[in-house]
C-alpha cells in the first residue's frame, strides 16, 4: 500500500487532502510543517510526498531540496497557487517529481501520486537490475574473500554510485590500481577511459604538461628526453584524455609542492590551463587517488598543502596488507597459478599443503605484487602438477609462523611434524573458510574434482563443511 506524508501548514487543508486520498486507498501521515515531516522520513517507509509550497518556516521548496539531497528516492509534488507557473518551474528545477495547482482536486493529485509511486518503484527495480549486472561482473582483479577485503568492497559498492574523490591508502604492492579500476569499473563513467599515472615516476618538469596539456608552441623543461615535448604541436594532458572518466593519481604524495596549487583549482573549478596557453580547457574527470604514505604527518610537516589533503580526502579507502588477510593469500596464490600456468603453458593446478602452509607463515612486505612475482617464479621452476616447497624462494620456504616451537628445534616450523595428511587437511580446510564453506569453489581452488574433494572430507570427519 502507498504512504503519503502531505504538508501544509493550514490544518484544515491537510485534513481535506488526506481524507480524500485515504478514500482512493493511501496510507496516510499528515504534518503541519515541513521539518515536522522530514524529522518522520526515517521511521516510516514513504512512498511520495505532497507539500504546500508557501508555508511559514521552512518552504516547499525547502522541503523539496532537503528530500532530494537526503532521500532522492522519493519523489515530491509541490501545490502551488492556480496560474503561478514561474513558482512551478522553481520546485521542478528544486527536484520536485511534479505540481499540482491550488485550489487542489483530489482526483488529479490522487492520479499524480500514483505516478509518482509507480516511477519510485521503477527506480527502485531499474537499481536493484543495476547492482545485479554489477555484482555479476565480479570483482575485476580484486581477489579475495577476507573480512578486511569485505569491508573494502562494501566501500567500493558506496563510493561507485557517487562522483566524489576517492583516496586509497596503503603499502606498496597491496592493489591500490586494482581497486582504481574496479571503482571506474562499477561508476557511471565505466564507459569512458581510465587513465592512470605514477606522480613519483614522471619528472616534476614535465608533470604539469602531462596531467594539464601543453599548448602549441610551449616548451616544456626535459621534454626533449620523452617526456610533455617540445610543444610544436601541443598536446592535451591526461585530465582532458580521461574526459567523461576516471584519473588515477598514483603516489600522489610525491607530487611537488608547487604544482599542488594548480591541481587544488582544476579539481574545484574543474577547469585548467594547458601550460603555456592563456585560456582554460574544461574538465569532466573522476578523480581516484593513491598513495603509501602518511599525508597527515606530510602536512604538519609542510610537504603536502592541507586544503589539497582534505579535497583529495572526500572518501578514504584503507587497504589491507597481505599479512592481514589470512586465507585471501591462498585465494591469490591460486589466481596467479592459473594466469602463469596458461601464460607459461604448463599444467600447474595449484599449491602442495605444506607450500601453502609456508607461503600462510610469511608476511610478504612487498604484498600482491611480491606474491605473484613468487608464483611466477614458482610455475616457471617446478617440475609437478603442484607447487612445491622447494619451488619457492628461500625466505618463504624457511619462515616460522608465530609460536613456532624455540629451543633446541627452534630453526623447524611446526608444519614440519606434522603428518603430510595432517598439513592437506589442515590447508583444506582453511581454503573451504576463505570459500565460505562452497564446496565447488573450493574444489576449484585446490585443483580437484568435487567428488574428490567430497572423499577427503567424509575421511576427514568434516562433515559441516
């Protein structure tokens, strides 16, 4: 049944449009001032609403502003007096759904408030179809399914919807682009380009000319070296190639003092000078930008200008670290098997028990890219089906887990007294958690056939899995 909450702040004119919209089958919730309404939005679950446009305190306009910047879903229809066609024009250009002129008939604002239900709930399908597309597109190249990397996808979900600026932080290697491209991937602006940048590798000489262009006819320091050129030509930088998309600033706390000014302006009167020219290009870009460094302590320290900071800082995205994600390093491992397995072509299924079980003891401070550059050596050496201990680099084969066994055994993993059966089970068991229990998945993951995998677990005793 459809809620209508109807504002006005003459009583008797309330009771009149609820009684007559009651009869014709609404739910009805009456206020006599606007802020009384929007205080009862969040308990109710409304379908439209209809406010006078001239009341005291807050408007009808105001009303109308306030539930589209708050509840854009629902949509509003504003009364306004007979003939008063320049306020109607006002509450459409407010947000207003629709108007209905006073004096009011109840079978014509009956009749528009059944639109404006039924075009909520069209809304409400044409966005629940949206996420479903996009949930099945999958992750792109984000792999995991830890409660640290859920926490991330939840953030990327509510920041696609939206235009804001997003700010990625983390260590080296943990996938900042990844996430970058994932979040164009899921936006409105997944049709344009996404055009993507390292602030510490391009030289400070030429990183205004690549980001803002060169006008014909500027000469720009070191370009002669492949970098902007010596603007014969002119060229557009990377904000007007990216136009209707996204740019990814990586490493953005490398950028010099200087040229953050410049960057401030474009990103708040999204607009720029190429360098060397005298008039301003438009810009139309989603910014996403990234970083492995403390901007805070870079402020206080004066390295980095602090109304840059919190422009850049709109939407904070905190990747975790490797060591952090638990099961989600089997997840990747086997990722990597399966892209250099067919990259190399060699039938490598996947990672032996005790491999995964030191590759789990190591903390990886290089994060994703050091564990695929392991994998990659790993598939590249190996004589097996499955990746063996031997196969990995030193440092890995020889790490300890946290409460490894000290004294006269203190240089041997605890993984090394256990049975081999023990270590499969064990690795088995955690790659179905990190797989939500899904037998297939997991099954996948450690290269067997389901039925295999079925066997293993009733000789086990896992029967909860």
């Amino acid at each position: 049944m459809t809620t209508v909450f109807v504002i006005d702040d003459e009583r008797e004119m309330v009771d009149l449009i609820a009684l007559g919209l009651k009869k014709r089958g609404f739910t009805m919730g009456t206020f006599g001032s606007g802020a009384e309404a929007l205080a009862a939005i969040p308990a109710r679950d409304v379908d439209v609403i209809v406010t006078d446009l001239n009341m005291k305190g807050m408007t009808g306009l105001e009303v109308c502003q306030k539930v589209v910047a708050d509840r854009p879903d629902i949509p509003v229809i504003v009364l306004t007096a007979f003939g008063s066609f320049e306020t109607a024009v006002g509450a459409i250009r407010a947000g207003a759904y629709d108007f209905v002129t006073k004096p009011v008939e109840v079978e014509a604002l009956a009749i528009a408030v059944r639109r404006a239900a039924e075009h909520r709930s069209l809304r409400g399908e044409v966005r629940r179809l949206r996420e479903v597309v996009a949930n099945t597109r999958g992750r792109g190249d984000l792999i995991g399914a830890s409660p640290a990397m859920q926490q991330v996808y939840e953030l990327i979900d509510q920041v696609s919807a939206t235009d804001a600026t997003v700010l990625l932080t983390g260590e080296s290697g943990t996938g900042k682009e990844a996430v970058a491209r994932e979040i164009h991937n899921r936006s409105r602006r997944s049709a344009g380009p996404f055009v993507s940048v390292n602030c510490a590798a391009v030289p400070e000489a030429l990183l205004e000319a690549e980001l803002f262009g060169q006008a014909k006819g500027a000469a720009v320091a070191g370009g002669a070296n492949g970098g902007a050129g010596d603007g014969k030509q002119g060229r557009p930088g990377l904000f007007q190639q990216a136009a209707g998309g996204t740019v990814f600033l990586d490493e953005i706390g490398d950028m010099a003092l200087a040229l953050q000014p410049k960057l401030l302006r474009a990103l708040q009167e999204r607009k720029a000078r190429p360098v060397g020219g005298d008039a301003e290009v438009p810009i139309d870009v989603r910014l996403v930008a990234a970083t492995n460094r403390d901007l805070e302590e870079m402020v206080e320290a004066k390295l980095f200008r602090e109304d840059l900071y919190y422009r850049i800082h709109v939407i904070h995205i905190p990747l975790p670290p490797v060591r952090a994600r638990g099961g989600d390093v089997v997840q990747l491992a086997q990722h990597f098997v399966k892209h250099h397995a067919a990259v190399f072509d060699k039938k490598v299924t996947g990672l032996s028990a005790v491999a995964a079980e030191r590759m789990m003891a190591y903390d990886w401070p290089g994060n994703v890219r050091e564990l695929g550059n392991c994998i990659e050596r790993a598939v590249a050496l190996t004589r097996f089906e499955e990746i063996q201990v031997d196969d990995l680099p030193e440092k890995i084969r020889t790490s300890r887990r946290p409460g490894a066994m000290s004294g006269p055994m203190s240089g041997t993993d605890i993984t090394e007294l256990l049975t081999l059966e023990e270590v499969e089970r064990r690795h088995v068991v955690r790659v179905l958690e990190a797989c939500d229990r899904n037998r297939t998945d997991a099954a996948k993951m450690l290269g067997l056939d389901r039925k295999t995998l079925y066997r293993k677990l009733l000789r086990w005793g896992v029967t909860d899995a």
